[in-house]
C-alpha cells in the first residue's frame, strides 16, 4: 500500500512539474512570436511614415549578420501568425 501511494504521489509530481514546463514554454513561444510580430507593425509604421514624408523609400542594408537576423525574424513572425490563424479559426468549429 505504501509503495503504491508513493507512486502515484511521485507521478502526480512528475505531471505538475511537466506542466509546469510545457506552460513556460508556451508563454516562451507566445512571447517571442507577438514581439517579432509587434516588430513587423512597428517597422511597416516606419515606412509608411517615410513614404509619407518622402515620397519613397529606398533600404540597404549591408551587413549580412543584421540581414540574416531580420530574415529570421521575418520567418518566426510568418510562421506565429499562421499558427495564431489556424488556432483561431480551429477554435471557431
């Protein structure tokens, strides 16, 4: 009887400790894709706002690190929104 009660106090533990992880992970994840999302409103407020006042907008961008790190960014965002989407229109049926 008592190993069998320490068992399942050990796996109630277990479980609430996997919880616990899968949760962190999760606001990880959230966190991460609504800053690279906030990022992409925030820069598309940046050019319009120098289209606006110029009439154009021209960017270079030469360092091949900064630009690999934007594409990256560029790819999480995407790929956060379809996931956002989807779990929206999941959630709808």
């Amino acid at each position: 009887m008592y190993k069998s009660v320490c068992q399942i106090l050990l796996f109630q533990i277990e479980m609430t400790i996997n919880v616990r992880l899968d949760r962190r992970l999760l606001v990880l994840i959230h966190s991460m894709g609504l800053s690279c999302l906030g990022g992409a409103i925030f820069l598309q407020i940046l050019v319009f706002t120098d289209i606006l006042q110029q009439g154009y907008f021209m960017a270079v961008e030469n360092n091949p690190a900064i630009l690999t790190f934007e594409i990256i960014l560029t790819a999480v965002a995407i790929a956060y929104f379809a996931y956002i989407y989807l779990r929206f229109i999941r959630s709808i049926r």
